[in-house]
C-alpha cells in the first residue's frame, strides 16, 4: 500500500492539471497581495478625522443647547441625554489615536460601539457607517448590528489581550487577519474548488494506462482509498501557494498574532438585547484551527463524493457537476431568516462558508443558533461516512472493475 | 501451478473461448499461436480476471480462484501480465516504470539493474519514454514484468517491433526464467523464435486451444517426418497419390506441400526423392513440421 502511495503522490504532482492549480492559486495569492490587499477599504476604519468631525459637530450641539435652554425641543433633549456620553468616548478615542496609545483607544472605541449601537439599530435618526448601506441590501441595518458589535468585540479583545497593536491591526489588515476575512469570504469556496479540480481525475486517468495499473496486488477498495488520501493530501498543500501571498501581506502589513481577538457571534440562553445574539472573543489560532478541521472534513466529503462518482458515473465532467451543485447548492435555497423555522445545520451544503459558520456570522443571517463547529463536524463526518460505506460496497462487488 | 478450467467466453453471442481446458506447470514456457482477434489475449485477461468468462475457473497454485476481491489480489501477486506499450507514462523514465513494478510486487530492487544490462537499457532507460522507439519502449514493457518477478508471467505480443538481435536477448531471458521456475505463457506472431523456446504451443480456433504436438505427429521431433515441396502442381501431386498412395500429402496457402514420411526408410525417402527429381520439382527440403506449416495449415487453409 506505501508503494501504491508513493506511485500515486507522485503522479498527482507530476499532474498538469494540478500543476496548473497550484499556480493559479500561486498567481491569485499574489495578485491579492500585490493589488487588492492594499486597495482593501475596511467599512469600520480608523479615521481620526472623521471621528473629530462627529466630535465637533456634537460638541457644537451640545455647546448651543446647554447655553440656551429657551430653544429646547424634545428632540433635542434626546440629543442632550445621549451626546454627552457619546462624545466622551470620541474624545477618549481622538485623544487615544493622537498619544498613540492603543490599549486607550481599543476601550474607548469598544464602548464607542456598543454605545453607538444601542442608539442606531432600528432608530429613525441615526445610521451606521455608510458602507453598510451598499446599493440592493435590505438588511443593511442587520448588517450594521453585527458589524458594530463585531467591533465592540474585536476591540475588546485588543484591549485585554497582550499582542502588539497597531492600525493594520485595528483594520484587520495583517496576514492572518486577512485569512481570517477571507475565509470568511471567497477563500473556502477557492479551496473547494481546487479541491474539486485536484480530485476530478484521481480514479478516471487510470484509464489512460490500463495495462500498466489493472494487475498491480492491491484491491480496489485500497486503491480508491490511497487516491483519497493522496486527494486530501494535495488539496490541503493549496495552502502553500497561498501562503507565498501572506507572506508578502505579512511583510507589508503586520503578519498578527495567533492571540489576536476573533469575535465569535453566539445566540445562546441568555439573549442579548434586540433579541439577538453577541460575541465571545477566541484566540485568532483557536479560530483557524477550527476553521482548519472544518475545511479538511469538508475535503473529505468532497473527495469521497467525487471517487464515488467516479466510480459510479466514470466521466469528469459528471465530476465537475457533482461538486459544483455540493458548492453551489446553497445559493438556490437560502433565505434570510429560515433557520428559524427550518434545521438548517442538518443540511450538508449549509457547511461550505466555512468562515462564516465559525465565526457564528451565518447563524446570525440563517437566524439560527445551530450553525457550529460540533455540529458541522457531525454532519460532514456523517456524509463523509456515509459515502465512503457505498464506496466500500462498490469496490469489494466481485464484479466491479475500478480501471 | 495454472489450471484452466472448462473456460467460456462469448462476446456477442460468439464463443471467443470455448471449453478450455489446460494446466500449466512451473518451468514451463507456453506458446500460444493464432492471427488477432482470435482469443489469445482473451484467454490471457481471463487469466488476469479482466474478463470474466461466462463459464469456468481459473485455478492457481492448486486452490486460488477469483471468488473474491481479496483473492484476486492474491493471484496478482503470483501472476502477471505483460504492460503494453501504449499504455507507459511519457512523462516518466524507464527507470522509474521499473521502480513501480519492483515497489508493487516488492520484489528485490538489484533485479533492476540486472535487468536493464540483460537489456542493454543503459542509454536511455533515465530519459522520458515519450522519447523511446517502439522497440525501446516495447524491451521496457518486458523488463516491467521481468522486474515483478512473478512466479506466473503472461506476455501478449512480447516480441512485437524488435530487432532479431533483442529478440535472440530476450529468448534468452525468457529461457532463464524458464528454469528459474516460472510458468511463462508467451503469444507471438514470430513463429520460428516461439517453436525455439516453447515446451508447449497451442493453436486457437473455433476458441478451443489444441496442442500442435496432439494434431501433428511429426512436430517437434528430431528426425526426418516431413518433406516439404515449394510450388509442387496440381498434376505432380496427383501423379504422387497414385504413386504412393499410402502418404499423405498436404498442400498449403503458401505454397508448399508437406509429404508426411514419418516411419520412413533410408529407401522409401530415395524413391520420394527420385519421384520429385523425375517430375522436375526441385525445390524439397527433409525435415519435420514446422510452426510456421501448423499456421498456414490451421489459418491460411489448404488441401
């Protein structure tokens, strides 16, 4: 079996195809790194301009409405009671960003956005940052909870955490924080499809040299596992290519620390106001750890419904399909919301924004409190199961050829 | 020990291989002769297992049969089957093909080497296989199997595309094999080389393997059984019948008659010899049947 391995790695590597992925993920990490990472504009930005800007336009408020009680209005009032405060934590944040002092300006800005927060959702006088009102978002107030409270969190975190803080930490612009946002964006899909790519022929280019393989003394159930493993192998070593991308972040921006907060969002027992959920802070090494064991589960579900399809179908192209609809097949039933009615943490398909999964963001969009690694784990490891079972059933039939 | 029992196959409705029954035993070469698509390479596959015949057994080593996965396994350690040569990796050099089938068959690695100058596969057995001729390639598929070692080894059109001087190279290993023990079952269209090496050669028609030696009295022995005659007439050959109306005579496609004259004295070949002279048919040779006669006689017809 070790020497059907080493034939099989060997010829995985040598592959063209899979030459050609490495590459354009090589080329893809690189174009990230080289011209979108720098153009990256991050919705919740340090700006001390803009925070002065808020400071000085309340403060003048506050200076009009104190000195002259005879132009009191009821709204007003409601600017009076909550401006104070509000410009408090400006202040602390301008003073903070201008001494340089990190920890000073993580505190105030956590508070500043749990006070913000709290006076923005569902009000009719005051709007999150603009970038959340993107042209055709309906939820673009639900996005602006999550990505405040995510802030609070975030900011929280850097407060009482120990790691070196500086503004491409605040934007989330070191290497493993781009990792962390991309994997809660395109990255799981990138991966998946490479490994959709990587898998395609493992089983079918045996035909191409029949004579050479069909007698070697291995079974078939042997054979297809080898393929798997050598599949899962390769899928997992697209991080190399990838890492040459972070590594040039890395060098420009901060490569971070595996301490850095990651804010998790979580509906639990005790629901937080606007009967919603809130977030715990885990260790950033913690985070992609899970997100690790998450995406190599997925691979395996991958690669065993990829072998069994070629056992079963014995065409690329039916490969192809049947991955892209495991990858794709969200798009055509999500809803906003449905997690409240439907388990949607049983359905496979559920599991592939991996990023978004751990970091509680798609309970928060499904409105579900189910989405989460153990129960990913379970549901994958159980598919998994299950496909491996039928392949093991196809290839010990007596009559069953593999090649 | 390889037994053939009682195999069928049919394709189609047709029989390809009919009732085959033969045991083959260790240090044994087998030749096995017929034009293509006459089931040669199908008894070979059902040997492997790749076809499975609608009626039979194949038993190796007195009780192995593929009645399961994990058998078939067994008997592909013991048996083998020549790779062809269109089917080799180009991007790969002769040298790892050779790596592979020691790995697999975890045979003993200095058989390589040995293999390679028995071969004369030094110049180019590390350079790609997209890059051999077809004798290169053809010498590397044969060293593949040489290099698995297996007691029991198939060879389908061994000898196709090489020169008579690596195909003397490789009568010559397959010899040694031979004594080493090994069953080698060998088709191959050069005739004269497989009567040279074979202890057994069987014939296929109608998908029925028949020995020569049970349908030919006077293959392969060492004595004066056949005279043959090139381009004898229809009228000589009548004349020959009424003149010694107890031979047979067999004429084939090719143009030669066989007189069989098997038993015969130092006399009764003299008057043969002088009936020809007589009738200006000079153009005889003494000797005994050969493959080559077999085959014209089996596939190309005669009288």
């Amino acid at each position: 079996m070790w020497a059907y391995f080493k034939f099989e790695l060997t010829q995985f590597i040598r592959n063209k195809k899979n030459i050609a992925v490495y590459v354009i993920l090589l080329f893809l990490a690189c174009f990230y790194a080289f011209e979108m990472a720098p153009s990256y504009k991050p919705i919740e930005r340090v700006d001390a301009r803009e925070i002065e800007s808020r400071y000085l336009v309340r403060e003048a408020f506050l200076s009009e409405f104190r000195d002259n009680p005879d132009r009191f209005s009821g709204m007003a009032g409601f600017g009076l009671a909550i401006y104070p405060e509000w410009n408090r934590l400006e202040k602390d944040r301008l003073d903070a960003l201008n001494t340089g002092d990190y920890i000073k300006y993580s505190e105030a800005t956590s508070g500043w956005y749990v006070y913000s927060n709290n006076f923005t959702y569902n009000s009719d006088f005051f709007s999150y940052s603009p970038g959340y009102y993107s042209h055709g978002n309906l939820y673009a107030e639900d996005d602006g909870y999550y990505g405040y409270l995510y802030s609070a969190s975030r900011y929280k975190g850097y407060a009482e955490g120990k790691s070196e803080l500086s503004l491409n930490v605040f934007e989330e612009r070191t290497a493993l924080q781009t990792v962390q946002r991309l994997l809660e964006s395109y990255l799981p899909l990138i991966l998946m499809i490479g490994c959709i790519f990587l898998t395609v022929d493992i089983v079918l280019k045996d035909r191409l040299n029949p004579t050479i393989l069909k007698g070697f003394p291995i079974s078939d159930w042997k054979k297809v596992v080898v393929k798997g493993f050598v599949a899962l192998i390769g899928s997992i070593g697209m991080v190399l290519p990838l890492s040459i991308g972070l590594i040039f972040i890395g060098i420009n921006y901060g490569f971070g620390d595996f301490n850095l907060p990651v804010p998790i969002y979580t509906l639990g027992e005790d629901v937080a106001i606007f009967l919603k959920g809130d977030f715990v802070n885990i260790p950033m090494g913690h985070y992609l750890l899970e997100n690790f064991m998450l995406i190599a589960l997925i691979f395996i579900f991958l690669i065993s419904l990829i072998l069994l399809s070629s056992m079963v179908i014995k065409n690329e192209f039916a490969n192809l399909v049947v991955g892209a609809v495991f990858i794709t097949n969200e798009v055509f039933y999500f809803k906003r919301g449905i997690g409240y009615w439907h388990e949607v943490e049983l359905y496979p398909t559920n599991y592939v924004q991996v990023g978004q999964i751990l970091s509680g963001y798609r309970n928060y969009i499904y409105g579900s409190s189910q989405l989460i690694l153990n129960n990913g784990l379970i549901v994958m490891g159980i598919s998994s199961l299950v496909l491996v079972v039928f392949i093991f059933i196809i290839s010990k039939i007596k009559r069953y050829k593999l090649i | 020990m390889l037994e053939l029992k009682n195999i069928n196959v049919q394709f189609s409705g047709r029989n390809i291989l009919k009732d085959i029954n033969e045991t083959f035993y260790p240090g044994e070469i087998i030749g096995l002769v017929a034009p293509n698509g006459t089931g040669k390479s199908t008894l070979m596959n059902v040997i492997m297992n790749y076809v499975k015949p609608s009626k039979g057994t194949v038993v190796v080593n007195e009780n192995l049969q593929y009645t399961s996965k994990k058998n078939e396994v067994k008997i592909h350690q013991i048996v083998s089957m020549m790779p062809d040569q269109s089917d080799l990796y180009n991007h790969l050099s002769g040298i790892e093909h050779l790596r592979i089938y020691c790995s697999m068959w975890h045979s003993d690695p200095s058989l390589i080497e040995s293999t390679i100058n028995a071969l004369n596969m030094e110049s180019y057995v590390k350079k790609k296989t997209g890059t051999y001729s077809l004798g290169m390639r053809q010498r590397l598929c044969f060293a593949m199997q040489i290099v698995s070692n297996t007691p029991i080894m198939l060879m389908d059109e061994v000898m196709n595309g090489l020169d008579p001087n690596n195909v003397d190279i490789i009568s010559k290993i397959l010899l040694k094999k031979k004594e080493e023990g090994k069953i080698i079952i060998v088709a191959s269209h050069l005739l004269e080389n497989l009567e040279s090496i074979s202890d057994r050669i069987f014939l296929f028609k109608h998908g029925q393997l028949i020995n020569v030696s049970d349908v030919s009295s006077g293959f392969g022995k060492n004595e004066i059984t056949t005279v043959r005659v090139r381009e004898m007439a229809d009228e000589v050959n009548n004349k020959f019948l009424n003149e010694f109306p107890e031979t047979n005579i067999q004429s084939l496609a090719n143009g030669i008659s066989l007189i069989d004259v098997t038993d015969f004295n130092v006399e009764q070949l003299a008057e043969i010899v002088v009936f020809l002279k007589e009738n200006n048919q000079t153009d005889f040779s003494f000797g005994n049947v050969t493959l080559n006669d077999m085959y014209s006689m089996y596939y190309l017809g005669g009288k």
